[in-house]
C-alpha cells in the first residue's frame, strides 16, 4: 500500500489493488464505483469525509478469469445477433451467460489474490475494531470479517450514462468461500438482462467492458440508517440544494424502491455560514429496515420496522447538515477535476456501532446535468370539469405521459408488456430495465425521489409517479390513464388521456427589461423550477397557500388545542401534528419550511413575503377556525391584514408567523426576505404593527430586514408620503385597490363587470402612488393581476416608471417581451 495510483504500477497486470491507490483516473483499471472510492479516500478524507476501506479485483483480473477459463469465445456466441427487445430472448440469453461464468473455477493466483487482500484486510479491521482484544471477531479470528462486496463496471458511472444498479452488490458477507462466491456473482452480473439490454441501447460493446470487484469494510447501517443524496435537485436541476433520503437499516431498500424513505432539502450557499439552512423535511414511511440474517439462509433480509419508528424521522438535524457538507464538499471537488460543473449522485450510511455517517459511494447525476441549459420545457394539463385523479405520489420529473397501464406484480411476467404502455408495479429494481425504456411512464406503489424507477424514467426521460401506496390495487392492465407529474411534487394519475400542451421557449433569446420582472409564487414545491425563468426574483409569495395547503389548521386552534370541541377536526389535528409535542411548533415548522423554499429558491434575489392575509371567512375554514373566528357581513373589508397582528384576539397566532420569518432570516441565513404589511389602513396601525413584529425579533433594519406595506386601499395612496416615513417601499394590490377606488366587491358576481384596473380612476390612484413613492426614495412596484392580464395596462405602469412588475408565471415570459418593446418605444 504504498503506490498513489494504479498508474504507478506496471498497467495492466495487477489482480488487486487497495481502494487508497486508486485516483478517478483509474476508471479503466477499476470501474467508475472503485475509482471514485479510491479518490474520495484519497483526497475528500482529510477533508473530514470518511470512506469505510477496502480493495478492489482489477479489469485485468476480470479478463485474465475470461480468457484462463475459455469463457470469452462461448459469451461471444451467446451474446451475438438477437434483439433486445425480445424480452424471452433477452432472458434466456442472460441466464446462459451468467451460468457460464458461475460455473466456472476460478484460476489459482487469481483466488490467492483475492484472499490474501481479504485476509490482511480482516487483519486491519481486527486491529482497529476490537484494539487487539481478537475475542469481539468471531471465531477462527480474521477470516470471518464482515464486508460488502460491490461491482464496479469499467463504462459505469459516466457524466451521460448512469448504469445505476446494472451489476450485483452483496452485503454482509465473510469467509473465504463466500467472498470468493460473490465476487464470482459480481463477475456474472456483467451478464444480468438489463446490464446486457442497457450496454446495447447505450451503443457499449459487451466486450470492451470489464469488471472490477470492490472488497470493502461493511458499515453497520444494519443498526441505524443509510440512504441516498444529491448534490442538486432531482426534478428541475436547481442546482443550489442537496436532497438527502434517508431509512433504517442497509442502503438497498432505498436504492431499490423498497420502502418510502424520508426525505430532507437543505441549501448550498448558506451552510457553511453558521447556519443550519434545512429547507425542508417529509416524513416517510420507512415500512421496512433490511438487516443481517442471522438465521444463516440468506445474507440479509427485511423486517417491519415498529410504528413509533416509522412516524419519527429517520436522522436527525446533525446528520442532516454533516451530510449535506460532505455533498457539497464531494461536488465541488469533482467539478474542480472535471472543469464543469458536476452534480453527484451519493450513497450514505451510518454505523450503528459507532454512531459515524460514512458515503459508500459517489458518481455523476446522469440527468440534470445534461440537460440545455438555455431551454425552458413546461407541460401544462387541461383537465375537464369533473374529472379527478384516481392516484397520487411523488412526483419524478416535471413531464406528462400518456397510454395504458399495464399492471404487473412480478419481474417474471414483463414479457406482457407491450411498448408504450405505462408500467405500473410495486417498486422496480435493475431487472424491470429491459421494459422500463418501452414505456410511456411509470408509476409505483412504494419509493422516493432516489429510488431506481425514479433514476431509470430521469434518464429515460419519461415521467414517473412512486410511493402510491395503491396503484397497483386502483389501476387495471388496458385501462387508458395519464400520468401528470407537472404540478410540483405531487404526481397525479388521471383516468384517460387527457389533452395538454408543451411550451418551449429559448432562455438566451430573451431580452434584459429596465423593470424589473418579477413572479408571484405561492406553492413552494413549484419554486425551483419557476425560478429557471429569467426574472428579478419574487413580488410577491403569498402565506395563504402554504397555511391553507401545508398547515391547514388555524393557529389558534394549534395554541388552544384542549379548548376545541371533541370530534373529527380535533382528530384530524392530531394526526397532523402527531410528531410534534407542542403543537404550535407544527405551525412555525410548517411555515418555514415552505417560505425558505421559496426564498432559498430565488436567492439571493429578493423574495417579498406577504404576511398572512385571510378573511375572517378564509381563517375559519381552515382545521379548528370556527371556534376562534367571528362572523362578518363583509369580511373583504373587515378583520384582516395589520388589523389582526396587535388584536388581543390574534396577537398569539401572528406570533408563531413571526417566529417562523425569523427561523429563515436568522437561523436558515436567507436574508433576501423582504416582510409586507397587507391591509395596513394607517400610518399609525403600521407603526403598531412594526412594534409588535421587533418584540418577536422581526426590528425593521435589523440584520438588513426591509418590510414593504401593500398599497390596496385609497388611503394608502393619498397618505404615501407618511406611510414612506414607516416603510421602505410599496407594493401595489391592484385587486383590492380596484375594488375600493371603485366601490365594488370583486367577490360579486352581479358588479363583476364594473371590476377593471384600467378605468381611469384606478389608473389615476396607481400614477399617484408611483410618484409620491419615488419622491420619497421607495421602492414601488406592483404585485396585482392587472399587469398579467392586460399588455396595455402593464405599458402605462412602464410609462410611470413603476420599478417592478410582479407577474402570474405563466404571463412571464410574454409580458418580457412586451415590456421590453414598450421600453424600447418609450426611450
């Protein structure tokens, strides 16, 4: 163990070489997996990154087992001239190939070396696990060490091709013959039915590929956790966030699908700066924990994981933040190396002996990071009236897929499957590839984001839908469905093939706006990919969308929880809020969670959020609401906005919304949160306001802290001089200023027609609001509807010189141009 590299020794000709003398360069020696080990020990281990040991079999030693064994001629006639796509041909071809290769012997020099590597390796784990004290291994001492033995492919791992789980990995394994045995496994698994069916749609030659076998120290996550992690987001390549997954026991219930692990989004740029920006975390249901088999029959094996585990989360905060250092520590090294920028596709595991977080492996994302750069795709659904989705799960890549589902159970039945056809199933493994790539879409019942289906249909370029819990019992083979996954994270199944349409647009063809444009976004699980839209960041973020949709209960009800009457909503509070022992700690979670996405998504752009704006009527829906809300005639001008925020009747709920600004702003690091004032009607109210948001650590300038008012009423208009003394800038509500310049209830449908931005009076109010605001050294711009629907509108606010447009996303790009011309006209 004392050359660098696998180049310092004579090329070629080595059977074994140990994991820390390997470099990425290696690939060729020792496959994608074995090289990037090697380099990661290398280099990222005194960076603090721990990489368990371990050695690795050679391409030589691959070849050389071929050639002594007279195996390459009769894989050459099996593996000649049939098509791939025949699936019962594939099979049996791939059945052939791997008995040949398992009933072969192993050449003498090739097991001593394969042995020896392992004994000494027995010997180091021994010296360095039991400190001497041999009596901790098992019985006749080093030759009974537990290792994983993995596969490492000579062409895997690249920047354009994953062959994510092509080969074998086999764990717990000890002894002799059973290494022995599962490096020979490995060796055959060259020959599985999708290594063979991928080699050829990928244009490999099945022979100009070797495999390498890496003999590497288990780490005990059969005692704790492990999972999988990326170093950018799986579904819109916004590259500022790490998704970690994570569930209890060995790594290849994640990997495979088996089980539904939690997941956990955490940000790049302010990690490293004394924060703990964790964006956000969903609980899965981590169902099933794979563990030793102690019984001797197998190598592994699955038990069901206790209810109090699987509704706790599966790491915690520590973990969390450890792993997403080491990821982006493990991509800025591999971008360094390559010159461009490389996302990593990472395997972790923690050792429940010692409580340490080791990465077993590291390779390219395949998907994201191949795609243009300067070309924006969005699918857009038209769903009828009355037609409902019949399942639901996550969601994998923002496309939709149409055709019939084809239901099956086993691997041993994909011959059913016919081309086109949306594959639904339990959960895929490697096995289910050779038809994976004929389909139209995919849809599983267990998985996460990091699971093999959803790798498989990213790389594919079809759209997925796991973790459905029921789609295999919902859905039936020859039924017509569409597959939507572009809403956000949900993924949606719909009867039928629904009409829908894709917008294309070139993003560098785009021209620059003296006003800036920016975007209205409510949903966070859209904001990452509405932030590939070129903008000047967020006008307006909405708290009604993520109270109504991610929290759905009134915080009140959350503070006074034993007051609410027995019945279904209570329970239904309960449920939500199982994982919590304070229940008003749901609710600053919750939200936090869902503006730091939002804010972590346009960073560090700014991302003006709107402080909670519901009516009486709005509040009272939601869980627990009619206990606390009183009864309005006219809720649209009654108990909202600034009104509520110092009212002793709400004063505790505005608390917990100021708690969770301050989690962003201060703990999470993400400053470009800009705080505004909806309905404030006074000067005075405002100032009020803006005390009782410093008592819970929200002080107007304090670590840069802007709070904008929103300019809806007339009287914000005509007092814009004294609200200027209290804030730092405007936003104008064109809704609720049209109504009320006008007179009119927008909720009215028998004065809806007299509701227009453009009438002259309204029109009057906005000129006013823009020039008082710019003579006072404020920011102003405008967040209504109005500008999104109608171009002439949006030129007389260009004409006023208004600073910012706050637009619908799907108004976006046109009214760019538009702007853009109008600007052009006007200079």
């Amino acid at each position: 163990m004392v050359s660098t590299t696998a180049a310092a020794v004579e090329q070629g000709q080595d059977l074994v070489l140990w994991l820390d003398q390997l470099r990425l360069e290696d690939v060729p020696t020792v496959g994608g997996k074995n090289a990037s080990l090697g380099e990661m020990i290398q280099q990222l281990t005194p960076k603090g990154i721990q990489v368990p040991s371990g050695f690795a079999t050679t391409s030589h030693a691959y070849r050389y087992f071929i050639q002594q064994t007279g195996l390459d001629a009769q894989l050459r006639e099996v593996l000649g001239g049939f098509d791939i796509n025949d699936v019962t041909e594939l099979r049996r071809r791939g059945r052939k190939a791997r008995s040949l290769i398992l009933n072969a012997t192993f050449p003498s020099d090739l097991r001593a070396a394969i042995l020896d590597a392992y004994h000494r390796m027995c010997e180091l784990a021994g010296q360095n696990l039991c400190l001497g004290d041999e009596s901790c291994l098992r019985d006749n001492a080093y030759s009974e060490v537990d290792v994983a033995v993995r596969s490492s492919a000579t062409a895997e791992d690249l920047p354009d091709a994953s062959f994510a789980g092509q080969q074998e990995t086999y764990l717990n394994v000890y002894g002799d013959q059973e290494v022995l045995i599962a490096c020979k496994k490995c060796f055959a698994s060259l020959f599985t039915d999708r290594a063979i069916s991928y080699r050829t749609t990928k244009h490999f030659d099945h022979f100009d590929v070797a495999l390498s076998v890496c003999i590497q120290r288990m780490v005990r996550s059969d005692l704790a956790t492990s999972g999988v992690m990326f170093s950018i987001d799986t579904e819109t390549g916004f590259q500022q966030a790490v998704l970690i997954t994570a569930a209890y026991g060995l790594g290849e219930n994640v990997v495979q699908g088996t089980v539904n692990p939690d997941e956990y989004v955490v940000f790049k740029p302010t990690l490293n700066s004394g924060h703990k920006p964790i964006l956000s975390k969903r609980l899965g249901t981590k169902a099933l924990r794979m563990v030793y088999d102690t019984s001797g029959t197998e190598l592994t094996k699955n038990e069901p994981v206790p209810l109090a585990d699987q509704n706790r989360f599966a790491i915690d905060d520590d973990d969390i933040l450890q792993l997403a250092q080491w990821a982006c520590i493990i991509e800025d090294h591999y971008t360094q190396l390559q010159g461009t920028y490389s996302p990593m596709d990472i395997e972790w595991a923690k050792d429940g002996l010692t409580g340490e977080l080791f990465i077993v492996q590291a390779r390219p994302e395949t998907v994201q990071s191949q795609k243009a750069q300067n070309e924006l795709r969005t699918y857009h659904l038209e769903v009828p009236d009355g037609v409902a989705p019949v399942a639901r799960g996550r969601a994998v890549g923002a496309l939709i897929g149409q055709g019939d589902a084809c239901v099956i159970l086993d691997v041993n039945q994909i011959a059913q499957f016919r081309p086109g056809e949306v594959l639904v199933t339990a959960r895929t493994d490697p096995d289910w590839e050779p038809i994976m790539k004929q389909a139209s879409a995919i849809v599983t019942d267990q998985g996460g984001r990091t699971c093999h289906a959803a790798i498989i249909a990213r790389e594919m370029g079809i759209p997925a839908i796991v973790g459905c819990d029921n789609a295999t019992q919902v859905l039936t083979t020859g039924e017509p469905i569409t597959v939507s996954c572009a809403s956000g994270e949900e993924g949606l199944i719909y009867p039928g093939q629904l009409p829908f349409h894709v917008d294309t647009v070139q993003l560098d063809s785009l021209p620059e706006t003296r006003t800036k444009i920016m975007i209205n976004v409510g949903n966070p699980e859209l904001a990452f990919g509405l932030a590939a839209l070129p903008n000047d960041g967020v006008g307006l973020a909405r708290l009604e969308f993520i109270i109504a949709n991610h929290i759905k209960i009134h915080p009140l009800a959350l503070l006074n929880f034993e007051q609410l009457p027995d019945g279904a909503e209570k329970r239904q509070i309960e449920q939500l809020t199982a994982l919590y022992d304070q229940k008003p700690q749901y609710f600053v979670d919750k939200l936090a969670q869902g503006v730091a996405i939002l804010a972590a998504a346009f960073y560090p752009k700014p991302v003006v959020v709107r402080l909670s704006d519901f009516k009486s009527n709005e509040y009272a829906h939601l869980l627990g609401g009619e206990t606390f809300e009183p009864a309005e005639e006219n809720p649209m001008i009654g108990w909202r906005g600034a009104s509520r925020y110092t009212d002793h009747r709400y004063r505790d709920g505005f608390a917990l919304e100021c708690q969770a600004l301050k989690r962003v702003r201060d703990e999470m690091g993400l400053t470009n949160v800009i705080l505004m004032v909806p309905f404030c009607r006074t000067p005075d109210e405002g100032r009020l306001v803006l005390q009782e948001m410093a008592q819970h650590g929200l002080g107007r300038g304090e670590n840069g802290l802007q709070i904008y008012v929103m300019c809806e009423l007339p009287n914000n208009v005509v007092l814009a001089d004294e609200f200027s003394q209290v804030f730092d800038g405007f936003s104008i509500g064109s809704n609720d200023l049209t109504q009320l310049t006008l007179g009119l209830d927008r909720d009215s449908a028998l004065v809806a027609h007299l509701f227009d931005e453009r009438s002259k009076g309204v029109r009057r109010m906005v000129a006013m609001a823009i020039q008082t605001a710019k003579e006072n050294n404020r920011k102003i711009g405008i967040c209504g509807q109005g500008p999104s629907d109608y171009p002439e509108f949006a030129r007389f606010l260009v004409e006023q010189g208004i600073d910012s447009i706050s637009l619908n996303p799907d108004t976006v790009l046109s009214t760019r141009l538009e702007i853009a011309d109008m600007e052009q006209q006007i200079s």
